[in-house]
C-alpha cells in the first residue's frame, strides 16, 4: 500500500512511437528502454524539454511531445542531478534496469502538456 509522501514534478520530451507506448499503458507508465539505451533520462525543467522536443525530435521524428509527471520524492532522490549543459539542462540518470521500479513511484497520470509539430 502506498503512503502519502511528497511528490515532485519531471518531465519528459518524447517521439510519437513512445508516446504512444505510454497512452497504451493507460497514462501510467513509461515503456522499457531498448537495447541501445541503458538510461531514461527524465528532465527537472518543462523549458529543457521543450527545447529537446522542438529542437531535437521534432526535425527528426516531426513531432515532438513534452510530458509531465508526479514522482515520489524519497523514491527519485536516489538519482543525482546531472548537469549536461546550460545550467537548466538538467536531468536524471535512471538505469533502464529501475524503470519498472521508476514506474511503480509514478503519482497519478502522465499528461501531455506541449505538442512540437513541423
């Protein structure tokens, strides 16, 4: 059973195909990662992840999603905070392996809140 605890918010920039992998689990969870990704990356910022929709998966897939999420906040502080650029380039490092623990701490339902189209 689950407990009340503090949730914080992350986002993630996603493609068509991975979104729709999440809508088919209800809103709920994130797909596992394929072979050639060992680490999901969600991101602290909605402004990060709309530059990663528009700028990155946008040109290449033509679309570009930014999705929200609420976290547990014990459960996710076990990931540290990578800095890959900018200074709200930020985000967390969760081995593929975690996921479906990741996804188990997952609050409520994924939503879409930015739609990048070409």
């Amino acid at each position: 059973m689950r407990h009340d605890s503090a949730t914080i918010l992350l986002f993630r920039p996603v493609n068509q195909q991975e979104l729709d992998l999440i809508a088919a689990s209800g809103w709920l969870a994130f797909p596992p990662r394929l072979p050639e990704q060992p680490i999901f990356y969600p991101v602290l910022n909605e402004e990060y992840a709309a530059q990663i929709a528009s700028e990155w998966n946008m040109p290449y897939y033509g679309v570009g999603y930014v999705l929200r999420f609420a976290i547990d906040a014990d459960y996710v502080a076990q990931f540290p905070v990578q800095n890959v650029g900018d200074r709200h380039h930020e985000e967390l490092w969760v081995p593929a392996e975690e996921l479906a623990e990741f996804n188990r701490n997952i609050y409520g339902q994924i939503e879409v809140v930015g739609v990048f189209k070409s």
